[in-house]
C-alpha cells in the first residue's frame, strides 16, 4: 500500500495532467456533430499508424521471440484500425455521392 501511495505522490502532476485531459476529451467528443463523427474517428485511426511504425521499430531492435511476436501483433492490429478506418470514411462519404442515374 506504501509502494502505490509513493507512486501517486511521485507523479501527482502526470495523474491531474491525465485526469483532466480524460475530462476535456470527453467534453470535446461530446459536442462534435454526428456528421463529423465518421471522418473524425478516421483520421484518429490514421493516426494509429503511429503505433505501426513504433511495433516495426521494437521488431527490429528485438533480441527474443516475445517482443518480436509483440511487435508483430500491434503492426496486424494497427494496420487493420488504418485501414478499417478508411473504409468506414469511404462508405459514409459514399452516401453523399450522387447516384449516376440522378441528375
């Protein structure tokens, strides 16, 4: 009980800083319209590609099987977020396409 009370007087500041960006993200995801809920969530699964590139990054650095095969999960499951995340993004822009037969 010492060990996590040290902890959190340690890093009082990281936990308020984290604490309160939990508060405002929820606050800011709140008030976004639904129309720009879809390309949003896309551009935040873009952004997972950041992940992709730091699994490469503990892949090649690897000297044993577990981060290897670690790194090689994340690079599977972020490069599947990206690319769900885009094609979300096309079906819904899809629906504001006009159809070929409408004039």
């Amino acid at each position: 009980m010492t060990e996590i009370l040290s902890f959190f007087l340690l890093y009082r500041e990281a936990i308020f800083v984290i604490i309160l960006s939990v508060f405002l993200g929820i606050e800011v995801i709140s008030h976004v319209p639904s129309v720009l809920h879809t390309p949003l969530m896309s551009g935040a699964n873009a952004i997972h590609g950041v992940v992709i590139i730091g699994a490469i990054i503990v892949m090649g650095h690897a000297r044993d099987l577990l981060p290897m095969i670690l790194g090689f999960i994340a690079v599977v499951l972020g490069t599947l977020n990206v690319v769900g995340g885009f094609v979300v993004t096309d079906r819904m822009l899809e629906m504001f396409r006009k159809k070929k037969n409408q004039k």
